[in-house]
C-alpha cells in the first residue's frame, strides 16, 4: 500500500519548487494563486530569496506546505496514496493531498499557524533541543522531574527511535540537557527554532488557531490520515479538526504514526515535499523490516 508524507519546518531551502513552477502548468497556477491569497510574492523568497528571509516562520511554514501540496497535487490521480500523514506543519499538507482541506483554505490555515505561532515565540523566550541515543522513558521521566507551570519542559516530538525533541522555556531545556548528557545521551543539541513548538507555551497560539480551524469547513478525507496528536487514522471531519487543534501543544507521535501505518499495510512511503528528514526517519522506524520503503517523489 503507498503512503504520501509530509514534512514540517526545517525542510525548506532556496529554489524549493522553481522546478515544479518552470515545468508545470499546473504547479505555476497554484504558486501564483499563493501569492494572491498571501499578499505578497512568497514564490520570489522560495525560488531566489536568502536563508534569512526564507527562516522567517512567516514565510518558512507556507513555503514548505506549498512545495509539498503542489508537489502532490501535480503527481496526478492515477498515484492517489491509500493513507497518509505529516509532521508537524506537514499534517496541514496531508490534509490537502487527502481532499479534506481545499488547497486556499490550508494555505490561509497554514499562514494563520504561522502568525500565531510566531507571536507565541515573541511572548516568552523558549526553545527545543534534539535528544540522541536515550530511550523515550527515560527523556519522558527526565522531562517530568523538571518540568513545572512556570518552567515548561515537555517531550515534543517523537520522531523515531533514538531521537526525541524535547521543548519548552529555554533555562528547562538546558537542565534537562544537562541531566540527560548525565543519563547517557549521545547528544542533548539546542535547536536553532523560534520557540517552543509542540508544548504548552503554544497555548495562545492554539486558541488564536482554534478560531480558524473551527470556522474552516473539513471534508471527508479521500484515505484515512493519520494524525500527530493520537497516531491513528482518522476519516470524520469533526475527529479530523479537533485532533488539528489539539496538535500545536502536543506532542507528535511520528515514531507510533509509522508504525500504525506499516501495521495497516503501508509499504511504499513517498515523501513529498522538500528534503529527505522523513525518510530517513522512517527508516529507522522501519529497521529491519525489508518490505518497507521510503523515497523523495519519482518523477
């Protein structure tokens, strides 16, 4: 069975979709039609920009979700997937891809994330930091013994074994670090993010999104989607939209979504979007297992 991936923030880099724009009718009405609903020209940063103006959440979380969708979208009917998923942000693109969202209204969602998210970071300074070579018990119980109302630390995202993201205010982060180095991770690395994605500081971003989620209409998805915030396959609307809600502060179970999608039959794993970080993933998710595969878009 084939599933569509798709990746959150981190996966963007200059020229992400000039390819697909130049060659593809399809692809370069959708990326001037981003432009319109955006307001201002997010193909010029994607196609020719620099890093920095590319880093700004801003224009970073519409980026990727347009080279995913468009990518996608333009691969035609005829390689429709039987489930999919994404990370973080890429959950918004696998909605699309699935026909539960319409292509204007993610994007608006997606642009909406941003600006919420971005006003979250500027409230209080937080961080995430990538946790290497330790089981998720043992970051989970470490995160626990720290982690308090007003010194946030929370196992954030679950990306596969051997590596967990944790999150939260920037002083609970580096005690946590110090404490797993002590533990016997292999790396406690402080990541170069905006803020504290996936915890609870995102609560004033997850109420401002709250707004827009609920006055969105959400379609019954054309496969099942599997979602960060429960790792199962959701098909209801309502189910669907809650679980989106839900997503900014908690945590992303990607090493238990992979798993649910292998177990219901996923084989053949496409990730669309810019860069390989998913497959690689799910490679490692997937060790030992020579039925399953993971690759970028084959043209």
């Amino acid at each position: 069975m084939k599933a569509f991936v798709f990746p959150g923030q981190g996966a963007q880099f200059v020229g992400m979709g000039k390819d697909l724009y130049d060659n593809n009718p399809l692809a370069k009405e959708l990326f001037e039609k981003a432009n319109d609903i955006l307001g201002f020209r997010i193909t010029d940063i994607m196609f020719s920009g620099t890093d920095e103006e590319l880093k700004q959440t801003k224009v970073t979380q519409p980026a990727v979700f347009l080279h995913s969708v468009i990518s996608a979208l333009c691969m035609g009917e005829d390689v429709a997937p039987d489930m999919v998923a994404g990370h973080s942000l890429g959950e918004f693109s696998a909605l699309v891809a699935a026909g539960a969202l319409n292509f204007e209204d993610g994007l608006k969602l997606v642009y909406a994330r941003a600006m919420a998210m971005q006003k979250a970071c500027e409230a209080a300074p937080s961080t995430m930091a990538a946790i290497v070579g330790l089981d998720d018990a043992t970051i989970e119980n470490v995160c626990a013994e720290i982690n308090t109302e007003n010194n946030v630390v929370v196992p954030a995202n679950y990306n596969c074994p051997g590596q967990l993201v944790i999150s939260g205010n920037v002083e609970a982060v580096k005690a946590a670090c110090e404490k797993l180095k002590a533990a016997g991770a292999k790396r406690a690395l402080l990541l170069p993010v905006g803020g504290a994605f996936h915890s609870p500081l995102m609560q004033p971003a997850k109420d401002e999104l709250q707004a827009a989620i609920e006055a969105t209409t959400f379609n019954t998805p054309k496969c099942a989607v599997y979602q960060n915030v429960d790792a199962q396959a959701h098909t209801d609307a309502e189910e669907i939209k809650a679980n989106l809600i839900a997503q900014l502060t908690a945590s992303v179970r990607w090493t238990q979504e992979v798993q649910n999608m292998i177990a219901a039959g996923a084989t053949d794993f496409t990730e669309c979007g810019p860069g390989k970080v998913l497959q690689g993933m799910i490679g490692k998710i997937a060790k030992g297992n020579d039925a399953v595969t993971a690759h970028g878009i084959q043209a």
